[in-house]
C-alpha cells in the first residue's frame, strides 16, 4: 500500500463551483498533513496544513481531517481559473521529518 | 519570510558533465534539506535528505555516487548530479524545514536539467 493515495483522475469544475479533493494515508502516527498547489513547470507552494481532526478554513480554501478514517480532504470554495493546478496531499512519516506525497491531483476550473 | 532559492533555475549540459544545483535558505536556518526529482506529469519523488554537517540519506534507488549532496552550512545545500547522461534530465526540486516548524517543508523554485 502507498503511504499516500490520491486516486481521483482530473477534475474539471466550473468556475464558481466547488472543487473537493481527497487523500488517504497509511501511516497511523502520522501527525502533520499538508496540500500543496503546484502550477505547470513550478515548483510546489503550500496552501494548507493541518494537524488536528475537523475542519480548518482558510479562505476559500477548506481542509478537512479524520485520523480515525486515515483521509485528508481539500475543499475549494467559488473555484476561479486561476486555481486550475495538480494539487498534492503530503504526510509526514512518523519518526522523522519526511513527507510523504500524494502523486496528485489536477484541477481545471472551466470559465 | 521562510524563502528558499535555487541556482540555476535552468541548466542544459553535454552528457558526461558534471552540474552542481543550490538551494539557499534565505531568511531562516534550514535544519534539514531536501532533494526531490519530478519527471513530466509525475509526482514528486524524494532523492535524498540532508542535515547540516552531516552525510546526506538517500532514498532506495538513488545512487550517492551520482547524486553528491553537501550540507555545508545551515543555509545553503548542493546537489551536484556528476558524470550527467540524458536520462538525469528532470526538474529538480529542493526544500527545507525550520528549526521547531512542524515538518512543513519551504520549496525552492525547481531547476531544469537538461542533458544533450
């Protein structure tokens, strides 16, 4: 089993609507996850953490955590053209500081 | 704050050369750094980890005599990918953690590579 699983295949939303990402883990101590936005031939910049189970809004962005169910989720709110990227879940390993990512997830926000 | 840079941003070599790639911590120290891989349309994949002062752990299938990584200073990384054929072509990316900064890793804006 990957440590880290996003399985969905691309996601195309209309502008305005919702975009709803998740993402499953092995790894029951692991304790910091994180969703990271990465544009076409950029590098990846981090959108979201969090650390504890619920919901943590950030914007229009929402990201929603259950250990007890090993998932991590992503919700983007009033979705624009301009959030149209591969979006990566990251775990971190348990016992040291690597993260574990996800191999992503590609949104397109049709205008 | 917490900016990480890389140099150069792109890099064509001739097969068989040597390329060294920095990462710099701009305004924070870098407790750990990381060198990631990325193929076209591919994930991200995990080289190496490198703590200041000491030798660098690589992943399972990345060879250390290929891929030399030096942690010189809390500051500032190398990868130098030595002896470099067409198939080391890739977008390489390093990162970095700060000290107390729960895990969340900094990424640097990637280098291109290319090798002819």
């Amino acid at each position: 089993q990957k440590e880290v699983e996003q399985n969905s295949g691309p996601l195309s939303v209309p502008e305005g609507a919702i975009a709803s990402l998740n993402c499953t883990y092995s790894d029951r101590g692991s304790q910091s996850f994180f969703w990271y936005r990465q544009y076409s031939g950029k590098s990846p910049e981090l959108i979201m953490f969090i650390y504890s189970n619920g919901d943590k809004e950030d914007g229009r962005f929402t990201a929603q955590l259950n250990k007890a169910s090993q998932y991590v989720s992503l919700l983007i709110r009033d979705s624009q053209p301009s959030d149209s990227a591969t979006y990566l879940c990251a775990v971190n390993v348990y016992g040291n500081n690597r993260l574990a990512f996800g191999k992503g997830n590609q949104v397109v926000v049709i205008p | 704050g917490a900016v990480v840079s890389q140099h150069p941003s792109r890099v064509i070599c001739k097969s068989g050369t040597s390329v060294k790639i920095e990462c710099r911590s701009l305004d924070f120290q870098a407790t750990t750094m990381f060198w990631y891989r990325q193929f076209p349309k591919q994930s991200l994949m995990l080289m190496a980890t490198s703590n200041e002062g000491s030798k660098a752990t690589y992943e399972q299938g990345v060879e250390k005599d290929k891929f030399l990584i030096n942690h010189a200073s809390l500051t500032l990384s190398t990868l130098t990918v030595t002896s470099a054929h067409p198939e080391d072509s890739s977008f390489y990316i390093c990162s970095a953690t700060r000290l107390l900064a729960s895990n969340e890793q900094f990424f640097g804006p990637g280098t291109r590579l290319t090798v002819l």
